[in-house]
C-alpha cells in the first residue's frame, strides 16, 4: 500500500471543497474554505491513525504485555501509554441494564473467568447476549440469523489465558464502543436502560472485533440490524408467554 503524499491530499482537499475554485479562475481561491475542509480531512486521517494504534495496544493488552512493554514499543513512558490507552471511562452498573441484560452480564462475566481472561472483548459480550433467550436472540432469529450458530460460532473464538485476578477484569476499548453505541441507541429510543438488542446493536456497529466478525460471517452486519428490530421487540419471550397463559 502506497501512502499519501503531501500533493495528493492537497488533490484531495480541492476535489472535496466545492466553492474551492471561483468561476472564471480570475480571483484567487476561498482559503478559508480550503482551510475548513484540510483541517476535516486531517482530523479524520489522526482518527485513523489513532484506530491503527489503538487496536495494535488492545492486541497487546489481551496477550499479556505490560504497560511499561507498550510505552516502551511506542517511545513513551508507561505512564504516558496508560494516560493516553487507558483513560478513565463511564462505568456502566446493574441499574443502567434491562433485567435481560443484567442477565447476560452474568454470563459475559463466566466466559472471561472460566477462561482466564483478565478482560471482557466483545467475544465475551456477544457469548453471554447468546447463551439464554432475550431480545438480542429475537432479533437476531428476526434477521434470519440464528443465535445458536452464532453462540457456537463466538464459543470457538474463545482463548484460554492465564489470569487468575477475575476481580479485575476490564472492558477492552472496542466493548467500551460497543456499549457507549447501545447507550446512545437506548437513549434514542426514550429508554432509561440498555437492553440486549441495544447491545447487539452496538457489536454490529462498532465493526471490529471478534463479535463484528462473527455477526458478519453470520449474515448480521452493522447495515443490518434495525431491519428484523419491530419483530423482534413484538414477539413476546417465552417467559411472558407462559406468563399470559
């Protein structure tokens, strides 16, 4: 892969900037047009550049690499890798959660302890919204995906590690995303609480992960879910089912 150079995002900026160039070509261009968009442009290129990082310490992070390792990869302190890695993030109690997702949460917890895993990905997350009957299983058998082949699928993705502080389990960077999505999602909808389909949701929209893969191996990509999503919010759960019985 060949890298931009200096000219070609100059080409770039101009093809972006439609009052760039005025008619007649007798005046001289809007700088300050061009100056907004370069400026765009540059910050969605540090976006990237940060993504490219970030996944990289969230690999190194998962297989055991200290902080003092990474700054070290990075020409950094370890303090400064934590600083910039590792910043404090809204932390997301039981009350926030439908009663399903609080469910699942318990079983999101059991995959990364019963595999030592010292942090919950976003394989973690999707394992435990499958393991038992919910709204994101409804919407993902509303989508013509089910949850079973994906739950087997996550399952195989699951890694033994070597962690015995299951107290300290931490959310990895791409399952803060996820959930930051359902939050925003849950908060669109009028809703006080996170669900599971929001979560779902989250997984299929953050686009990396173990969990993106799997739903999009499974026929369930981030264009997808809101398809199937009324469906499965009217299928009442077997619970309330028997309930009305």
């Amino acid at each position: 892969m060949t890298l931009p150079d200096l000219d070609d995002l100059i080409a770039e900026v101009d093809r972006r900037c439609d009052t760039a160039h005025r008619p007649g070509g007798e005046e001289q261009p809007d700088w300050l047009a061009l100056l907004t968009v370069a400026a765009q442009l540059a910050g969605q290129l540090q976006a990237l550049a940060d993504d490219l990082v970030e996944d990289y310490v969230e690999h190194c992070r998962m297989h055991g690499s200290s902080w003092t390792d990474i700054g070290s990869s990075l020409g950094v302190t370890r303090q400064a890798a934590q600083q910039r890695f590792h910043v404090p993030h809204k932390r997301y109690s039981p009350e926030t959660m439908t009663e399903d997702l609080r469910q699942a949460m318990v079983h999101v917890k059991r995959a990364a302890v019963h595999h030592r895993n010292n942090y919950i990905g976003t394989e973690h997350l999707l394992w435990g919204l499958t393991a038992e009957d919910n709204s994101a299983t409804r919407l993902l058998e509303a989508a013509g995906v089910s949850p079973k082949t994906v739950h087997r699928s996550v399952a195989d993705r699951l890694s033994m590690g070597a962690s015995q502080a299951a107290e300290r389990i931490a959310w990895t960077p791409y399952s803060r995303k996820a959930i930051a999505i359902a939050e925003t999602r849950s908060e669109r909808n009028g809703s006080d609480r996170i669900g599971c389909e929001d979560l779902l949701i989250g997984l299929a929209q953050v686009g990396r992960g173990v969990a993106a893969a799997v739903l999009t191996d499974a026929g369930f990509g981030s264009e997808a879910p809101d398809a199937g999503l009324d469906a499965a919010e009217a299928a009442p759960s077997p619970d309330a089912a028997s309930a009305g019985a």
